[in-house]
C-alpha cells in the first residue's frame, strides 16, 4: 500500500512541479514539516498495539480456559466469577481496541485540513511572486488530490506500528518452536527386535530440581514391562522420554543399539502405540476416533481391537454401535469407555510397542480383569510398556521398574 500510494502522490505532483515549482514545493514543505509530529505517534501506536496484543491474547485464554474447565466451573457455581473474570479481560480488551482504532482513524482526518491549509498558504505565496491565477487554480486542485494520500501514507505508515507487536510476538514463538525442535535422524527402524536401553539418563524441567539423574534402565522387546512408582516420581516424564517428546538433559537412549536421535522419529513412532494418562478422543464417531490412527481397517478388524480392549460390547450396546457420536474429546461416553476406546485405537494400529500410561485408572475390577488379560495375552507378541499404580495388572510382568527404587533416582 505504502508503494502504491508513494507512486500515486509523484503522479500528482509532476504536473504542479512542471507549472510551479515554487508553489508546489513550499506546499510540499509545509506538509511534510506539519507531519513531523505524527511520526512521534509511531510509538504510541506501537505501544497502543503491544497493549491490543496482549489483552487480545488474556481474552483469548480466558474464553478456552472457561470452556474447558465448564464442568468443574459449574459443579463449584463458580459461573458468576468466571462471567466477570471475562467482563473484566473483554473489557480491557475492548478499551484497547478503541484507543488504537482511534488512534489509526483520527490520524488522516486530522491531517487532511492541515494539508490542505498548506496547500492554501503556498497558493498566497505563490499569488505574492505573480504566479498566473490559472496556473495556480491547475496547481492547487492537483495539491488537494495529493495532500488526502499523503494523509493515507502517514496512516498507514502509524498502523505498520500498530501491527509490529502482533508480529514480533509471532516471531517470539517461532524462536521458541525453533529452539525446542527435535532433530530428526536418518535411521529408519522398520522392526524393533532386541531392547530399550536408557544410559546415565539425566533429565530436567525448567526448574534446576533434576527428575532423573544417572538413570539406568532396560525395557525388553516382545516382554511385559511394567513402571512403577509415587505419584510425581516421573513415570509419565520417562515415557515421554522413550517416545523423544522430551530430549534427556544428559545421557542416551538406545533402541537396538541405535541413539534414539539417530533415529528417523516418525518411522520409530509408527512403530508404537500409545494410551496417554488422559484419553484424547476426537469429536466424531467412536469408528472415525478409531480408525484416526489407523486407516483402511475393516470393521472386523475394528471389533477385533474393541474385544481385546473390552470395548466391544458396550459398543454394539449403544444407539448407533461404531457410528455412535461421541462429542467433544469423547464427553457423551464415561471415562471408562473413553480409556477402553483410546486402548482399542492403539491395538488397531496393531503396533510393535504398545505404551500404556495407567490404562485401567478409570475402570472398575472387572474390566481391569479383562484389560489384565487383554494385556498378558499380548505379552509375548508385542513389547508392552505398561505404567501402572495397580499392581494385580502386573502380576505377570517379565521386567518391573521402580522408579522410586533407582539408586540415583532424586525425587
Ligand atoms: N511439563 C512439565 N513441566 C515442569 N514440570 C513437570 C512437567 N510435567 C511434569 N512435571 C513434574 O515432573 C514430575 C514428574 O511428573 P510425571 O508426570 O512424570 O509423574 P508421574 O510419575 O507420571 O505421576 P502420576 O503417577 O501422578 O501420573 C512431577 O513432579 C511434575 O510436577
Ligand atoms: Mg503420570
């Protein structure tokens, strides 16, 4: 726009120049002279956007916040305090808003009589040296076209300060996407054989409170393995370790002997199923959530899973079997039946690795019974990292590591 306009004012300012440069000139001065002060409002625009930005953004996390938490918002008849929790943010956003849309506005309308004031005294300087009162008339009316751009031009160079803080907070979080991106390795793992190694494993959070230091473990392919310990030791920290959401601060991973950074991480998480603590379930059909992670299955294939997740039957159960409609992250279903759908998801994926964080902490004995054999019928056929704080799923496990036992374990 800034270009577009800087070409349109020089085409309406060749004519006056060529009839009188001497008016067209001194108009120009006075103008731009006039506008020196608005450029000092570049940083109160830019102050005034900072502000946008950041209430913008407070409005933003209030509202997500407020729909995700509205169970426990409603349950505690917190509604009152989290409309006015809102009120309050929308209205500092609101305030925001208005002073820089003034701001933005207020800026050409003010110019646009200065410039043409500029324009009228030029037109008695150019009448004081004997300039042709036609000429003057041509020179003026081109004036009065050019000066209302020169107005946008001020506008919008002013509004290019207003957007700066948006834009430097986009670049923000690039730098922080930038620095926490995991490097990916060239080494494709097609099939994991032999074993999981961790080696003098060190890991840290932001904080200097080490969650593991020296840790030392080994999982074994086609075997049960099971994690154990307090609640906050690290369990699901480890886990995430294994599937390099987290990098380890010091130490190695080794998959067959290979450094897990070494590793083409998509060819090695394709390889791995995963029931995350918190089941996620997509708002869609209990089959689109299952069929997500695992395209072009059958529907045998699919009941298949949901048997040995003890899905199944409270699934053929329901209205509408697979095709059941099950709401935001799964909200129509109970917690128990969300847990067997997202254990069932990752059986369809019929992965090498199966990762189960808690899988039974929603169900109740008889299901886990079923989940437990579920789980011990798989044993040898996959490796199963299981995390658990019941210990009747893991009777039969083949490999037990206690967190809290690990020699060097800080927490
Ligand atoms: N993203 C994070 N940033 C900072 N600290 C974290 C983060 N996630 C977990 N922690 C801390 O790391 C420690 C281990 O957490 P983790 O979730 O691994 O525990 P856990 O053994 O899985 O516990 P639980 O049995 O309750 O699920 C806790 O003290 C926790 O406060
Ligand atoms: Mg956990």
């Amino acid at each position: 726009m800034q270009l577009a306009q800087t070409i349109q004012l020089f085409i309406y300012l060749v004519v006056p120049l060529m009839i009188d440069p001497i008016m067209t000139f001194s108009a120009l001065a006075i103008a731009i002279v006039l506008s020196i002060p608005f450029l000092f409002l570049k940083q109160r625009s830019y102050f005034l956007g900072k502000a946008n930005t950041e209430t913008a953004n407070k409005n933003m996390s209030v509202i997500s916040e407020i729909f995700s938490g509205l169970r426990v918002i409603i349950a505690n008849s917190k509604q009152e305090k989290m409309i006015n929790l809102h009120k309050n943010v929308f209205t500092q956003h609101v305030n925001a808003t208005i002073k820089s849309q003034i701001l933005a506005q207020s800026i050409q309308s003010i110019y646009y009589p200065i410039g043409i004031a500029a324009a009228i005294c030029s037109m008695g300087i150019s009448v004081y040296l004997g300039m042709k009162l036609s000429d003057t008339a041509i020179v003026l009316w081109s004036l009065f076209r050019a000066i209302p751009i020169l107005g946008t031009l001020i506008r919008t160079n002013i509004n290019i300060s207003n957007f700066i803080p948006s834009y430097e907070q986009l670049e923000i979080l690039k730098d922080r996407a930038n620095q926490s991106s995991i490097d990916n390795g060239e080494v494709k793992l097609v099939n994991f054989k032999d074993k999981i190694i961790f080696k003098d494993v060190e890991f840290y959070y932001s904080s200097n409170k080490p969650i593991f230091n020296k840790l030392d473990i080994q999982i074994f392919s086609n075997k049960l393995n099971a994690i154990i310990g307090k609640s906050g030791s690290g369990k699901s920290t480890l886990l995430d370790l294994l599937m390099r959401m987290q990098i380890p601060t010091k130490g190695n991973i080794f998959i067959d002997g290979i450094d897990l950074q070494d590793l083409d991480i998509n060819s090695y998480r394709n390889i791995i199923g995963y029931v995350p603590q918190e089941p996620f379930l997509f708002n869609g059909t209990i089959k689109d959530n299952l069929l997500w992670a695992a395209e072009n299955k059958t529907d045998k294939e699919i009941l298949e899973a949901c048997e040995l997740a003890n899905a199944k039957s409270f699934i053929i159960n329901t209205t509408d079997s697979l095709e059941t409609f099950i709401g935001d992250n799964g909200i129509m279903l109970s917690g128990g039946q969300k847990q067997r759908i997202s254990i069932a998801r990752s059986l369809l994926r019929k992965p090498q690795i199966l990762i189960l964080d808690e899988p039974t902490s929603a169900l109740d004995n008889e299901t886990e019974i079923a989940i437990k054999e579920t789980i011990n019928n798989l044993k040898n056929k996959l490796t199963i990292i299981v995390v658990t704080h019941r210990l009747g799923l893991i009777e039969k496990a083949n490999n037990i590591i206690n967190i809290d036992k690990l020699n060097n374990q800080v927490i």
